[in-house]
C-alpha cells in the first residue's frame, strides 16, 4: 500500500508540473502556440520576449506555485494521514520524488505531447518548499548575475551551481542534495543551446529577441 500511495502521489505532482502556464497564456492573449515562436520554450523568458512582461510575470507566478503545491500536497499526506500508510522515513525522500516529477512535468508535459519550459521556475518553486533558505539564496544568485549580465540563462545556471553549493554548506540530507545535483544537471541540459549561444557571444540579454534562425524548440 505504501509504494501505491507514493506512485500516485508522484504522479500527481508530475501531472500538477505538466500544467502547461505558458501555452495557455500564449493561446489566451495572442493566439499564438508560444512553441512555435521565440526559443519554442513554454517558460516565462520566452512569454516576456514574445508576448510581453505582465504575461511574463503570470506566467513565472502559476509555475512558481503549481511546482510549490506539488511538494506541499505530499508534506500535507504525511500531517493529515489518519494512518501510517506510508512510513515517516519516507517523507524527505518521497518528497525529492514528487520535487523531482514536478520539474519534469513542467519541462515534458503530458499535456503538451512532452514539450514545455526549461524547469528553472519549477525547480525555484520546489527549493522554496524543501528549503526556503537556500531557495532565497539560489534566487538572489540569479538576480545578482541578471543584474550585472543581462542574460537569464546564465543567471539560470549560476542559481544551479549556487543550490548545490548550498546544499553541501548547509550540510543538507542526501535526498535534499542529490535533488540538487539531478535536477541542476537536468536544468544544465535543457540549456544546452543557451550555452552553445553564451560560448559564440549570440545569447540574447533582456530586451533582445532571438534571431529567427536560432529559435528551435529543445
């Protein structure tokens, strides 16, 4: 029964992740599969650059909170659980799971035949849960890095190279640290041409928008 209630309980919260926020704000207001323009992410960086800044700041607010309720929902089994179904042991590594399916469903949505965003919102929305602390801290790591570089995928990348050293200084549990160090590579890969862009000097600053040749989804 234990292993039941965790499957489904993951796979709520990958479900919650797969909400696709961006392609419905981008249908909404322009029209517009938001896929097929920009950088072809579903995340608020590419809604701010093709659709505007209080879409933009939408759309990053529902991430941030539908990647939140996923972890909530499982600390909420464990306190309103009227029977041990699932044993207290499991509670912080059932909780990297859930953490984990969320940034997944957000980047590989369901819903979007396993396209999305670039899981930086849903993995900042997870880390405010699991730690508030180092979350605040990954957060001010990106904003320092945006406001001297103008560039929100290398700010994104320095908020993951930030949470795993975090992690490891603020002595965290195993499950808490290899939710950084999976999620941080998996965040990594999904910029994967934002970082060939940042070694050619082509990456796009706050502002720009993408050439249209380089706009592919990834």
């Amino acid at each position: 029964m234990a292993w039941l209630i965790s499957a489904l309980l993951i796979l709520v919260d990958y479900l919650l992740g797969s909400i696709p926020t961006g392609y419905f704000t981008g249908l909404y207001l322009e029209g517009i599969d938001i896929r097929e323009h920009g950088s072809g992410s579903t995340g608020a960086t590419n809604v701010l650059r093709t659709i505007g800044k209080r879409a933009a700041i939408f759309v990053l607010t529902v991430d941030l909170a539908k990647a939140m309720l996923a972890v909530v929902l499982i600390k909420l089994w464990f306190f309103l659980s009227p029977v041990d179904l699932v044993p207290l042991e499991w509670k912080s590594w059932l909780m990297v799971f859930g953490a984990i399916a969320a940034v997944l469903g957000h980047s590989k949505s369901i819903f979007l035949n396993f396209t999305g965003g670039k899981s930086v919102a849903a993995s900042l929305g997870v880390l405010l849960v699991l730690n508030p602390i180092i979350a605040l801290g990954t957060l001010g790591s990106f904003l320092a890095m945006l406001a001297i570089s103008r560039i929100v995928s290398l700010s994104s990348i320095t908020g993951v190279i930030a949470v795993n050293i975090m992690m490891v200084a603020l002595n965290q549990p195993l499950p808490y640290c290899l939710f950084g160090v999976i999620v941080g590579i998996y965040v990594i890969v999904r910029h994967r041409t934002n970082i060939i862009r940042l070694l050619e000097g082509t990456e796009p600053r706050i502002g720009q928008k993408l050439q249209k040749e380089e706009a592919k989804p990834i």
